[in-house]
C-alpha cells in the first residue's frame, strides 16, 4: 500500500526544479504524490497551512512537512 505524499509549489524556477528533482523521484510503489500548484489552486492554501507548510516547495508525508528550498512564503501567495 502506497503512502500520500503531496508537494505544493507555486511555480517558480526553484518549485519546478525541486518538483522534477524530489517529488517524481519518489518510488510509485511506496508513494502516491500528488502535485498541488498553489499558484493555481488557491482553494488549497488553507490545506497547505494546515500541514504546517510555511513557503514553498515542500512535500507533505504523513503528516510530516519538508520544506526543501526557499520560493516564496505562503503568505506571498494569498
């Protein structure tokens, strides 16, 4: 059984980078990732607060959130 893992970005040089570099490396068979674009999807904010996720990239698993490069604070994007 696969593991959710979501990685939110806003579409930035350094989100698309760390999405191509961490989120699609992540082996399928252990983890379902979801790609959520904040930018695009600004319903979801308040989802990725939630997490704890404080800018963005960063992936959420289990709970957990991985803040894997400074792009822009989630605040920026409200």
């Amino acid at each position: 059984m696969s593991q959710k893992a979501v990685f939110f970005h806003a579409g930035c040089p350094v989100c698309v980078s760390a999405e191509q570099q961490f989120a699609k490396s992540l082996d399928p068979a252990q983890f379902n990732v979801e790609i959520v674009h904040l930018g695009e999807q600004k319903a979801r904010l308040a989802e990725a607060e939630a997490a704890g996720v404080k800018s963005v990239p960063a992936l959420v698993i289990g709970g957990q959130p991985f803040h894997i490069n400074f792009g822009a604070a989630l605040a920026d994007l409200k």
